[in-house]
C-alpha cells in the first residue's frame, strides 16, 4: 500500500521550489534572527521561459528560528518572459493552476502562487496569495506576462 501512494505521489505535478536570492531585515529581534522580507526566485514548471520573483515577509525571534513562526500574508510578486516561450502549449495549461506553495507557519498557513491563463489576451496572470485552514487572508498581488505579438 505505501509503495503505491509513494507512486502516485510521484505521479502528480509538484509546484515549482523556489531558490533564495537574498533578504534583508526589517526588525530587529532580541534573541534570534531579525524578522526579514526574503526574495526568492522560481521557475514555472509548466511555461519554461518564465520566473517569478517574489517577495515575503518571514518572522524572526526564537519561534522562527525553530520554524515555530507564523509569517505575516504580505507577499509581492513579479513574474517575466526570461526566454522563449513555446506558444503552441499554452492553450493546453491549466488555469487556474498552483505553481509554487511553501508553508508560512507550522502546520496550517500557505503562501500560493497560482497561474491563469488570458487567452484573449495572450497573457500569463500570477497570483500570490496566502491561506490558512480555518481563515486565510484577501492580501494578494499579481503580476502579468504578456506573450502576444512582439
């Protein structure tokens, strides 16, 4: 039975990991490191030829440090063309569809960035966002990567 559910697992699409970029403290802390806004850099999984860069705040002290913390649900967002895209597969994707989720506190909050798809406009719409089981929060920022004519 858990090699099966291993397989399956490894059957489904994973949303994108994201790589640090750099970060700077925004408070300082007493004991522990300093709650900081993190700059982290992800590929789409399913559109190569765009990253996002996104922006969040991450909370310090001695719960962060033992990753007890919960983050604030302020995000930012910037996604870019950073080479060609393959058009012809664009109309296949899903949208809307999660590209990146990483965990904002312990057990229950999540930082999401989901795809959509404009073909009317032939554009890519990134939006972030985070959730929480009982209670998530309408804080969001988007950000768009136009694919029409160039």
């Amino acid at each position: 039975m858990r090699r099966l559910l291993l397989a399956l697992a490894l059957l489904l699409p994973l949303p994108a990991l994201a790589e640090d970029i750099g970060s700077v403290g925004y408070r300082f802390q007493w004991v522990g490191p300093n709650d900081k806004i993190a700059i982290e850099a992800f590929d789409d999984p399913d559109v190569p030829g765009v990253t996002c860069y996104i922006a969040r705040a991450r909370t310090g002290g001695v719960k962060g440090a033992l990753g007890l913390a919960e983050d604030p649900p302020y995000a930012s967002i910037s996604c870019h063309q950073v080479s060609p895209v393959d058009k012809t597969k664009l109309g296949k994707l899903k949208s809307p569809h999660e590209v990146f989720s990483e965990r904002a506190s312990l057990i229950f909050k999540t930082t999401q960035v989901v795809r959509f798809w404009d073909a009317k406009r032939q554009a890519l719409v990134y939006l972030t966002y985070t959730d929480r089981i009982i209670e998530g929060s309408p804080q969001n920022a988007i950000s768009v990567v136009p694919l029409g004519q160039r």
